[in-house]
C-alpha cells in the first residue's frame, strides 16, 4: 500500500493501521455504514464520520496522483506563500483572486459580507471542503433589495428581459448551443430530474436498499 494512510492518519489524528484497513475494507467494495457497524475490531470502532473523511481524503489523494496536471502558476499559493503549479499546495496553501488587485477587492468585501458581518469565521479561519479535520466556520451573505425603492416593478421586469435577450443573442462558441444565465443550467436539470427522475450511482442504491429492508420497509422500494 502507497503512502496515503500513514499521511491521513497524521491529519485525522488517527492510528496507521486504522486507516489501512479502512482502506482495504472501501477498496473491498464495503459500504460505510457496514464498515462502521460491523468491521469494528479492524478500524478501531471508527465511526461514519471518520470513516467518511477516510474515503473522501484517499480518493483526492489518488485523483491527485492519478493526474498530477499542473496550473498556471498565478492561480495560487502554497503554505509558505510562495507561487506554486502542484495542486496538492495549492490545496494546502491559498487559492489566489482573480482579476489581479480587483479580485483582492471583490474578495475582501465578499470575507468581510459573510464573514466578519455575519458573526462567522474569516481569511484563515475559514476551511474549504478538502479539510476532512476542522470545522469550516463558512459564513453567507444574503441581501434582499425592494425593486420599487428603485424603479417600477414593470420596469424592472421589461429591462431584466431586455437583458436576458441581449445575454443569450451572442455567437455560440463550437459544440455549444446557448448561453446560460447564472441558475438556468440548474433550472434546467431540476426540471429533466423531476421529469425524469434522479440518476443514482448503483452503490447509493445498494445502500438504500440495505438500510430500507433493515428498518422492516424493503418492500416500499421502488426498484
């Protein structure tokens, strides 16, 4: 086995071994309840969370491994502050703003908004969804604005769509067919899943079924 345990069980502040047989028991095709619920005497009683962080962590690690693509070396920096091409520091370190000194701008208020406003954490006290130890401490932001106080809803209505026309009546780049406002490409797919149906890899499946026909109510499932 690779490197990985010894460096995940460093960062969760568990043992080596828990973490390899950890591993050894998802690699097996075992789900993460089961694992928590019936492999006790191999993980050291980890529990869903543990285990979950475990599974989480080895699979970034292994995508990382797997294409070791490098970026352009103004996207970020790594722990020391120093520019860097590996992701993995990148991940590590800080992921730089855009557009220069008016990225920095846009993201200062947007830590200062959601952050600082808010009662949240900010700047290095806010961990991104990578960080399988700390709490992330995100706060949000939202503003809601009275149209009339601006200008008649009518016209509101009017311009907005002008705008949205306007958005959209632009070449298509090739093997596109339209441009998207911010939401439309959700919209768009909640209407095809409610439509359709939602897609659910086969493990989700497994796992419903298994926790369904545990709780006595197997027989409600559709599939």
């Amino acid at each position: 086995m690779t490197a990985y345990p010894e460096r995940i069980a460093k960062e969760l502040n568990l043992k080596t071994r828990q973490v390899e047989n950890t591993i050894y028991l998802l690699d097996s095709g075992s789900s993460v309840p089961f694992i928590a619920r019936y492999r006790k005497e191999l993980t050291g009683s980890l529990d869903e969370i543990d285990i979950t962080n475990i599974r989480d962590r080895v699979t970034q690690l292994r995508d990382l491994d797997k294409r070791r693509e490098s970026i352009p070396p103004h996207w970020a920096v790594d722990a020391q502050g120093r520019p860097t091409t590996d992701p993995q520091a990148a991940l590590e370190g800080f992921i730089l703003p855009m557009a220069g000194h008016k990225g920095y701008v846009m993201g200062a208020m947007v830590d200062i908004l959601s952050g600082v406003l808010s009662g949240s954490q900010f700047l290095d006290k806010v961990h991104g969804p990578y960080d399988p130890v700390n709490r992330s401490g995100a706060g949000h932001f939202m503003v809601a604005l009275n149209v009339a106080a601006f200008q008649s809803l009518a016209d509101f209505e009017a311009r907005i769509d002008q705008y949205l026309v306007s958005l959209k009546d632009v070449p298509l780049a090739a093997g596109h067919t339209q441009v998207f406002y911010p939401g439309e490409m959700e919209k768009q797919a909640e209407l095809e899943n409610r439509s359709l149906g939602l897609l659910l890899p086969a493990d989700t499946l497994s796992d419903v079924a298994r926790v369904a026909h545990e709780a006595g109510v197997g027989a409600l499932l559709p599939f």
